[in-house]
C-alpha cells in the first residue's frame, strides 16, 4: 500500500478532514467515512426520509431513542455517500441482501461497481466505499468489562488467546478490541458471516506488532487475498479495515450533516 499521498491514511495520526466537493473511490482506492451518531433531532428526522420502507420500519423496532437514532444516521449517512459518489439522490438508492444480510446496492445502468460496509458503536460510525473490491470494516467503544477471558476463549483462535493473556494487564483492553475488530472486518469481508468459524483464522493484536492477518487454515493462501489496516477514529475507540487486495490506497473523510 502506497502512504505518499497526504490524505492517504496514516495510523499516528487521528486527522480525518472534510472531502473535496466531488468524490468517488477508484478502482485503486479505498475510502472510509467517520461519522457521528450524535445529530440533532432535525438531522434524524432528514435522514428518515432518505431511507427505504423497510430501513424506516427496522428503525421503529428499536426500543431506545438512542439505537433508533444512531441506525438512522449511520444509514442515512451512508445514502448520502453513496450518492455523491454516483451523483444521484440518497432516497433513489435501492439495496439487495445476501442470504448472510449483507447489503449490496442496485446499481443502475452505467454506474461504477460500489462496494461498501458499515460499522457502528456508541456514538461514531464508519463507512467505507470501493470501486470493485468487496471489503469489511468494524470499530468498538472501548469496553474493559467486555475484554474478558471467557469472551476471547469463546470467539478467538487458540494462538490469539494466548498471545493476548501473555500481554501486560495493561495492554490487554486495546489488544482484545484490536483483535475483536480485525476479526469481525474480515468476516464482513468475505460476506458468509459466521459460517466461517471465528477460530479458524489468527490476527496480530499487540499494540506494537504489525497489523496483519497472520494465518487461514484450510485455505493457507486465503490471507494473501486480503488487506488489513488499522484505523483510529478517537482515543476510545478500536477499528479496523479489510479489502480484497493489496494493491489500494486508502483514504479517510470526515462526514457531516450539512447540505
């Protein structure tokens, strides 16, 4: 991956600058979007009617006016990407669902073949678009009362619980959300959810070791197939990005509300 570009992605920094007017990803680019989930009621209300009957029927099921929000903005936010992406209206967008749930656009006659993925937690969202590349991103709210043993023993490979339990208490917080979102990108990424058992794949996961997927078994050339890559939306939070590839910059933009 090239990192000469300025706006290219560089993990020692946490810069995330507002996009150029026209933007969309080219075949060799990969971009990912923060978001906040904290919009105004006006904001919330926009974004609704953007959205599909069924995105608006899923968001009244939500108990908390808190979830109902925050899936509206990370949805209504992704419409708009998408849309200035291909120039089109947010509400015109139309998406399909792999039998996994996972959403695909219905692209028109003449537009690029967009990918794109989703991840939201607590109060950010991260969206990200290519140009013919599939891919996967995830971030979480750092939560030291869910970095536990049991939870690492039930979703992590062998190699990965111990390598975590070998880490200074410390650091073991970070390392446990660094491994939990590389896993959970790379599974988006290959779109089958968790038919492709969480065990069967190691991450790295210490703060100081290169990010990487380290090892597939059953298929030990599927790792090169993909790219993984760090990324650092704010202090408390862990994220990471997997495309298809290696042969890709990346990009991040600032996504606000504003029209």
């Amino acid at each position: 991956m090239k990192l000469s570009d300025p706006t290219v992605l560089n993990t020692a920094e946490d810069s995330w600058p507002p996009p150029p007017e026209h933007l969309s990803p080219g075949p060799a680019e990969v971009h990912v979007w923060r978001a906040s989930l904290r919009q105004s009621e006006t904001t919330v209300e926009r974004l609704l009617h953007t959205l599909a009957r069924d995105e608006q029927e899923r968001a009244a099921r939500f108990h908390f006016q808190k979830d109902h929000d925050g899936f509206v903005v990370a949805r209504g936010a992704l419409r708009e990407i998408l849309g200035r992406c291909l120039r089109v209206e947010p509400a015109q967008l139309r998406f399909s669902y792999s039998s996994y749930g996972k959403p695909a656009l219905i692209a028109a006659p003449g537009w690029p073949d967009l990918h794109f993925n989703v991840s939201h937690s607590h109060e950010l969202a991260l969206l990200a678009v290519a140009q013919g590349r599939t891919l996967g991103v995830d971030i979480e709210f750092l939560r030291p009362a869910v970095a536990d043993g049991e939870v690492a023993e039930r979703f992590f490979s062998a190699y990965e619980v111990a390598r975590l339990r070998a880490l200074p208490a410390a650091q073991q917080t970070r390392a446990f959300f660094n491994c939990w979102t590389r896993k959970e990108a790379y599974i988006k990424a290959r779109g089958e959810g968790l038919s492709w058992p969480l065990s069967q794949f190691d991450v790295s996961l210490a703060p100081e070791e290169p990010v990487a997927i380290l090892c597939t078994r059953g298929d030990p050339q599927e790792a090169a197939r993909w790219s993984l890559q760090e990324l650092r939306p704010a202090a408390d939070y862990a994220a990471a990005l997997v495309a298809q590839g290696q042969d890709w910059q990346l990009y991040r933009w600032q996504w606000t509300a504003d029209r």
